[in-house]
C-alpha cells in the first residue's frame, strides 16, 4: 500500500485512540480505522495499535499485519493460550498497565474474542481523577449487536459483556441495531457505519489477486473448494468432527477441497488418528490433486482472499468468512446450528447447514443454487465502514469541536445512560 509510512507518520500525532487486536479475525477490523485515522485525524487523534497476543504464531498475527500494511503494535501483551477464564484474566490486567500508562481518549474494540470482553472490562472500570470530559476512556464496540443467541458460544458472551460496556456502539447491519434495541440500548449510542472488514477486502482484493499461493498449489484455473473448521464444538469432538469429515470427503471426491488447517483442529486431528484423512502439502507441487481433502497450513490474509475468490464454494465454521463469501459472492456452507449473522443468509449466498454429512451436502446445494439465482451485498458493505467510524470518534472523542463531546453525549442521553454522570 502506497504512503503508508507518510501515513503512520501522521498517525503518531494528538489525542490517542487504541486499537485492540488480540486474534486472527480482528486484525482485518481494525485495519480500515487505523488506515481512516492516519489519512484522515492527522494531528488531532493518535492511532495506537494494541496486541494482547492472544494468537501469537507468525501465520495468526504477524503475517496479517503485513498483508493489511500495518505498523506493528506498539504494545504486545504476550497473554498466549490458556484456558478462557487465564486468557481473559491476563488480557484484563495487562490492558489495564496500559490504559493507566496512556491515558487514551478512546478504547475501540472489535468483534468477540476474549480479548473484546476483556479489554472492554478493564476500560470500563480505568478512573483517571480530574480528568475531563469523564474520568475514563470512551468504549467503542466495533461489530456490535451481533447475536447467535446461543449462550454456550464463548464468543456470544464476549459479545453481551463488550456490548453492554461499551459507550459507542458501531454495528454492521440492521439486525444487529434491533439486537441493540431490543436490549434497551439508547438509540443515540448506536450507530450503524457498515462492516470494516470488507474495507479491507476492497482494499487487499488487487494485491491477493497477485498472491502465489494457487500456483504454488497448482490450483490457479483449477475447479475447487475450500473448507475451514476451528470452533471447539466441531474440532473437540471425534463424533463431531469424524460426521463433518465424511461430508468433506463426499464433496472432495468430485472437487478437491483445499484445507487451511488453525492449530485447534490441526492437533485434534492428530489426536483422534483423523489427520490421514487428508493430504498434506507443505511444499509446491507440479499437477493439483485432482480429488481429496488438501490440507495447509493456515494462510495469510492475502492468501486466504486469493483462495476465496477462486473458489467455487466455501464451507466454514467461521464468523468473518461467511460475510467475505456474500462480499465476494461466493457460495458459502456454514458448519454451524446458528450464525450471529444472519443477514449474509438473508442477503447474501451463505446457508446455515447444521453440523450432520446430510445437512452440509444439502447445504452445498442450496447455497450453489441461491448464489446463481442473485444474492445481494449488505448495505453499506461499501468499503467506507473505517471513514465512518473515524467520524464518530472524531466528535465523540472531542477532536472535533463542532460540538462538545460532553455536551452531545448527555443531551443525547448517552453518559447518563452508561452511569457516568
Ligand atoms: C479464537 C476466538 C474465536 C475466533 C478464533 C479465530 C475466543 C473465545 N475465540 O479462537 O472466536 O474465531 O480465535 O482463530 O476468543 N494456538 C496456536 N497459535 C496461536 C493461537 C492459538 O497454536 O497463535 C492454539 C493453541 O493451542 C490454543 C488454541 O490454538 O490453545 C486455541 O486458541 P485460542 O486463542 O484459545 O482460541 P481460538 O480457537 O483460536
């Protein structure tokens, strides 16, 4: 990306906003505000990138911050893996050193990991005596009002907890201001700006399209598909995973189906004697395979966009792919009983297939079908979710001096809401 280091330049300067990104999906949210902050704030609001390091290996963190140009972060919290209650607890008061450190104008948080919930928790209750307009950074909640509503899911809690903390409410698509409504959160906080992470997919789209993961693979011009799976109540599971796998393998025989493999489900497949089910290609090769499940590692973010606009359909468990597959109209089979984004099956070419061989190769169908009829992109889905984003922080931060920030917020019934005042 061209003048990008003009760009962290001018980024250094002013109040300060952190960005946090704590694990592979987030990166690509945070980018376009980073990118909408250095171009646009200049000298009144600084763009800090902060990493808890909940996902740590080169090709879950580092890779991405390359691919999405980047500056690495300034402050990396290291927490690693451990259970969810360890993680969490670590993020919280290594987060905490940091806010009493930097004192920042705002803490802009990103969909639901457990670096999302934590983050939010220790702004919430940071006290800075004296300071003005309130003794505490603003909560930005980045992809809110997204529900499964399937309490089980760890990330549904993250995303109750960062919701319910959070001052500032940006959310993606309608149905997630309704979540917000229905919820009792005052309209005034919530503010529909569209999805950042299609920013970056507009954004990176030309320079995946020179990534040379498909020759490598002798895939490029070639027909197939690409699967990932990485939510422990897939991969923890031998049933689970072994019912999922003989779908796979089903719809491999036709169509090779190439399989970025996240360490969780990596290791499991070790684990249950699964992993001979697929064929492991570290190295280039001359000729594709012409059937079969392919397994890689995981991909960069360049390579991953390069995959899925190749691809002739995609199955996933994931959250942000099954919004990247409407974006790119692609069809898309998500390995789930529920999906917190409903809109990409209303709109868009994703079909919710369940987790059972029977409903993912219905699944395939259906979602093949409903793409070549016409699905639509989401509304605002447009590539500006960043500028967007970057104009509310901009009043609400103060930076900009149209209005006070203070002054909006409670006329709007904002800090009063949140149980500042
Ligand atoms: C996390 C998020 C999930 C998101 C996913 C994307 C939560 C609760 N879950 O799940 O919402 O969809 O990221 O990948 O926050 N590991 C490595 N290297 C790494 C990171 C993890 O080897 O860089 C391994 C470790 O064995 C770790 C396991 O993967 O225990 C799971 O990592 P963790 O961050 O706990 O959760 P994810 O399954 O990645």
């Amino acid at each position: 990306m061209k003048g990008t280091e003009t760009l962290h330049r001018r980024a250094r300067a002013g109040r300060t906003v952190l960005l946090v990104a704590g694990a592979r999906p987030n990166y690509m949210k945070i980018a376009p505000i980073y990118w909408a902050l250095a171009r646009g704030a200049a000298d009144d609001l600084d763009a800090e990138i902060v990493h808890t390091g909940q996902h740590y290996d080169p090709s879950m963190s580092d890779d991405f911050f390359r691919d999405l140009a980047l500056p690495p972060p300034t402050i990396n919290l290291a927490v690693g893996s451990g259970s969810h209650a360890e993680q969490t607890a670590k993020v919280l008061v290594g987060f905490e050193a940091v806010l009493a450190e930097k004192r920042p104008a705002a803490v802009v948080v990103v969909g639901d990991v457990n670096s999302t919930a934590a983050c939010a928790l220790a702004a919430a209750k940071m006290y800075y005596p004296g300071a003005d307009p309130v003794p505490r950074p603003l909560i930005a909640h980045v992809e809110a009002g997204l529900r499964s509503r399937d309490r089980l899911m760890p990330e549904e809690a993250n995303r109750v907890v960062a919701d319910a903390l959070s001052d500032i409410l940006f959310t993606t698509c309608r149905d997630a201001n309704a979540n917000l409504y229905a919820e009792g959160v005052p309209a005034e906080r919530i503010f529909f700006v569209g999805n950042p992470m299609i920013d970056s997919l507009h954004a990176r789209l030309d320079a995946a399209r020179g990534c040379p993961l498909l020759d490598r693979l002798a895939l490029r011009d070639r027909a197939f598909g690409l699967c990932t799976l990485h939510r422990p109540s897939n991969v923890d599971r031998r049933a689970a995973l072994v019912e999922i796998l003989a779908a796979l393998a089903e719809i491999a025989a036709d169509t090779p189906v190439l399989v970025p493999l996240h360490p969780r489900t990596r290791s499991r497949l070790e684990a249950f004697g699964l992993a001979s089910q697929l064929l492991w290609l570290d190295e280039p090769v001359p000729r594709a395979p012409a059937r079969g499940l392919i397994a890689v590692a995981p991909l960069s973010y360049l390579e991953m966009l390069s995959a899925m606009t190749q691809a002739r359909f995609v199955l996933t468990d994931s959250g942000g792919i099954q919004e990247e597959t409407t974006a790119l109209g692609v069809p898309c089979v998500t390995v789930r009983e529920n999906t917190e984004r409903p809109v990409t099956i209303a709109e868009g070419t994703n079909v919710l297939a369940g987790t059972t061989r029977r409903g993912i190769l219905a699944g395939l169908v259906e979602a093949r079908r409903k793409t070549a009829a016409g699905a639509r992109v989401p509304e605002l889905w447009d590539g500006c979710a960043g500028e967007r984003i970057v104009t509310v922080l901009r009043e609400v931060t103060g930076a900009t001096r149209r209005r006070p920030a203070r002054e909006e917020l409670v006329a709007a019934g904002g800090w009063a809401a949140a149980g500042v005042e």
